[in-house]
C-alpha cells in the first residue's frame, strides 16, 4: 500500500513504528518553509475490548526543534514513504530543545 493509498481509518501503529527518527513535514503558513515534525515515539495504549476493535489504539509524539508553539488541530503532515497524512496534533511539552505534539489514534 503505498502512502497516497492509506487512510487515517486503516493506520496502526505497525504503520509508523518503522519511522521513529524520521521527518514528517508541514507548510509553514506562507508556504516558504517546511516544518519539521520529527517522530520520536510511537505508543500502544491499552485497548478496551468491544470499543474500536478494528486496530489498537496507539498515541504518537512529534518534536519540533523550534519554541514556537503550533495550536493545536488538523494538520497535513507529508512522509516520504507514509504520503500526506490528516493528523490532529496537540502540544503536549516544551523544552529548550522544542516543543513536542502528541496524536492518538483509537
């Protein structure tokens, strides 16, 4: 299945596991910069049997090597192998290296 092909309703987190440390990137508002969302871990939660039984709900961390803080919502995130993704990112932490996002997938 190639990238274009995958929709958020097939993603598990055997999709992205194999691209912890690669870059996921993002337009900046006026288009003269990409931003980088670098992947940095990707967590099975624990599932509830008979609520979402189609995959396992997992939760990944983005950094962003920037203080800026993005707000949180929908954003189009592009990969090399995994295509243009919808992910709805939240800011969870910020340190003086950056600024991490979470999204989870039930």
């Amino acid at each position: 299945m190639t990238g274009e092909e995958m929709s958020q309703e097939r993603l598990t987190h055997e999709d992205f596991a194999p691209h912890v440390g690669t870059d996921f990137t993002v337009p900046a508002e006026d288009d003269s910069v990409l931003i980088h969302f670098t992947l940095t871990e990707v967590k099975v939660l624990s599932h509830k049997p008979g609520f979402g039984d189609f995959r396992d709900p997992f939760q990944l961390t983005f950094s962003v090597a920037t203080q800026d803080v993005f707000p949180q919502g929908l954003y189009q995130l592009t990969h090399p192998v995994l295509g243009e993704q919808d992910i709805f990112l939240v800011p969870a932490a910020k340190s003086d290296a950056g600024v991490d996002y979470c999204a989870t997938f039930n």
